[in-house]
C-alpha cells in the first residue's frame, strides 16, 4: 500500500464516524488555536516593551543625586543637589565612547495660552540633551548656541502639550506663559509616548538650561551650576558596564569622597534595565505558549485514545486485510495515516480559531497583537508531531496483531 492508497483508505475511515472524528480533533483545535494566539500576545507585549525602553534611549546612563550627610544626618537622595555643569563636563573629557553628555534641571509649573491652561514637567537642557535622549523635533527648530548662553525665552514643547493648549495645531511661534514668563515655542518635539513607568513622556516644555535656573526654576536648586541629573549616552559598541565604573570612579574624584564613604550620586544603565525588561517579555512568551502546548498534548492524547478504540473495534477488518495479503506496514501506514489526517484537520481549523481569536483580542481588548509566520509554522509543526507520535502506539499495535487472532475476534 502506498501513502495515496493509505490516505484514502484513512479518510474513508474517518468519514465513516465524523462526529467522532470532529470531537476527537477538539483538543487539536484547541491546542492549537492556543499556541498562536498566546505566541501574538506576547510577542505583542515584548514589541510594545522594547518600543518604550527605546524611547528612553539606547546606551544611555542616567547620574542622580545620591543620598549625602549633614551635620551627622543622612538625608534622603536627591534631597540635595550633588552633581554640577562642571561633572558633566568632566565625563565628557575624560570618558571614552562618549557620545553625548546632557545635563538638566528638572521642575513643574503652570503653562497658559490665551484662556487655555495647563501644568507640566519642564526642563532645563543644553545642546545635548535631545542627542542623549534619541530626541527628533517634529516641526520647527531647536535651540542655537547663542540662545543656549544667553539664557533666551525660548521652548520646546511635547506632544501632549501641543494638544492640551493649542488643540494639536502647528504651536511653533506662538508666545505661551511658563509661571507668567512669556516664552516663544520654536520647535514640537516628535511624540514619544509613555515610558516603561506609564508616565508621557510627551507632557514636556524643554527650556534653556540657563534659562531654567534664572527665571523659571530658580536660583535654589541651581546655585553654583549644580544640575538635578546628567544622562550621558554612548557610542554604540560600548560596553557600558566599564562606562558606567568609570564615571563612578571620576565622580567619587571631583567629589572627594573617601573610600569609605557611599556615594553622593546614583548611575542607572537603561541599557542594564532593557535587557532585563526584554529577557521578562520573552519569559513570558515562553511561559504562554508553554501553557497552550498542554491544550495540544490534552489533545494528543484524545487521538491516542480514540485510535485505540478504534483499533479494538476494526480487529476484524484488520484481520480480514492481513488473510488477503495486506502486510504489517500496510496496516501501520493506514493507522498512523489516520491519527496524521485529525492532527491536520485539527491544525488548519486550530489556525483559523488562533488566527480569529488574536484579531478578536487586538479589537475588542485594545491588545497589542504581533502574528508571527514562524509561530504559526511552528504551532502547525507541532499538531503534526502530536499526530505522529500520539497514532504510533495505536497504529503499532494494530500491525502487530495476529490475523488467526484478529479473524476470531468477537
């Protein structure tokens, strides 16, 4: 028997109890609908995770004030303004791969325009922070130098604020108010969206550094250069593990910090959080379609069992087929041919459920939804193996029947 007569002599077989072979296909289905669709969503997931750690930027550090001690009393980091200008001028000599390094003062206020109003987080940078961040202007401008040393009324604004005052049109020369400072918008800086904490990063005003420190923030948390954080972004190749020790090192010099002495700063490597957040997501793609696969090996093991069945109930005919000629293979090829035809059967309406149930989920749920090829592929692969390894011991046993036995079978 060939595999074409063995096909058809399987499908007849199958069409012969069709409600059983539907139910028996079930798990399949199931299985495999399961696979895909839970593959989508965390492949959805992982892409939605890597798009916001990249809008923080790639190889890219951020330095903090740490935690420093007055008078015998720690205070709490950040409660003081330890880093300055001049470090980051510092870490822009004297740190190989170095690419762009962007001090900045951070601070909150009240923006208005016209009868509209709104608050956000404002910012105080220099030539390098859009650099550092992987930031693109959208519409307008930046700042030249001459704004930047002069402390110019000059913004950038985000997104969100662009929509909150001036209904998503073009803000670029208009004249808003930031704490009842009139400031001339010359750029809109390209969306962002939120960042890996869930905050928008688009409701930003970026103001001139000197700026900030003069009329907007104030002289209390910009005495003598002082800046409230420093990102420093690196060349790509950098290992920024040894970029990151280096800093720390040079830092613990320009403060003259003994070595027993903790220090007066913090260093996050976004590059370290990244790679955490990504190796998260593909945990738990492998965590969901692990969980699936156990729909496809419920499923295997219903073909198992019904092959079985109907091994016991075909005895006669497999004994009548081997009393005519028909050899042990001959009977293995139509058996396993059977188990292989419900493992497909269940795969292509299994993809069709996975396929419908992601888009589903993508509409209804507002999920971010990716469909793989190869995950597809691979869910397909999959039922056919459960199919084969499943029908084998059935199909096995049916080709090692005795025929004498098979024919007196009652």
């Amino acid at each position: 028997m060939n595999l074409s007569d063995a096909g058809l002599s399987a499908l007849r077989s199958l069409r012969a109890n069709k409600l059983r072979s539907a139910l028996t296909t079930l798990g399949i289905i199931i299985g495999v609908g399961a696979v895909i669709t839970m593959l989508a969503v965390g492949e959805g997931a992982g892409r939605l995770v890597a798009e916001q750690l990249k809008s923080l930027g790639s190889n890219t550090l951020v330095i903090f004030p740490g935690t420093v001690t007055s008078s015998g009393v720690r205070l709490g980091a950040g409660s003081r303004n330890t880093l300055t200008e001049n470090d980051a001028q510092a870490i822009r000599e004297e740190t190989p791969g170095v690419l762009a390094v962007a001090p900045a003062l951070r601070g909150t206020g009240q923006l208005v325009y016209g009868n509209l109003n709104w608050s956000s987080v404002i910012y105080g940078i220099d030539a390098d922070y859009l650099p550092a961040r992987d930031w693109s202007i959208a519409r307008g401008r930046g700042f030249d130098a001459s704004e930047l040393r002069g402390g110019d009324k000059v913004a950038l604004v985000g997104q969100t604020v662009a929509d909150m005052l001036f209904g998503g049109t073009d803000p670029t020369g208009q004249t808003m108010r930031v704490k009842n400072v009139p400031f001339t918008i010359v750029g809109l800086l390209a969306p962002k969206g939120q960042n890996f904490m869930g905050q928008d990063q688009d409701d930003v005003v970026l103001i001139p550094l000197n700026t900030a420190r003069g009329r907007i923030i104030g002289q209390a948390q910009g005495r003598l250069r002082s800046v409230g954080h420093i990102n420093v972004k690196m060349r790509d190749g950098t290992d920024t593990r040894e970029a990151e020790a280096s800093i720390r090192e040079l830092l613990r010099q320009r403060h003259r910090l003994a070595p027993d002495k903790e220090d007066d700063f913090n260093i996050r490597n976004l590059s370290e959080i990244v790679a955490a957040e990504q190796a998260a997501s593909t945990a738990l793609s492998a965590l969901l379609a692990a969980i699936a696969s156990v729909s496809l090996l419920v499923g295997g093991i219903g073909i198992m069992n019904i092959m079985l069945v109907s091994v016991t109930e075909r005895t006669r005919e497999i004994g009548i087929r081997m009393a005519v000629g028909a050899r042990p293979r001959d009977i293995l090829a139509q058996f396993l041919a059977e188990a292989i035809i419900l493992s497909l059967i269940g795969a292509i309406a299994g993809l069709a459920l996975g396929l419908g149930g992601s888009m589903a989920l993508e509409k209804w749920a507002g999920w971010s939804i990716v469909i793989r090829l190869d995950a597809v592929l691979l869910a397909v692969a999959a039922a056919s193996t459960v199919g084969i390894f499943f029908g084998w011991y059935p199909a096995r046993k049916a080709a090692r029947m005795a025929p004498i036995d098979a024919l007196r079978y009652d």
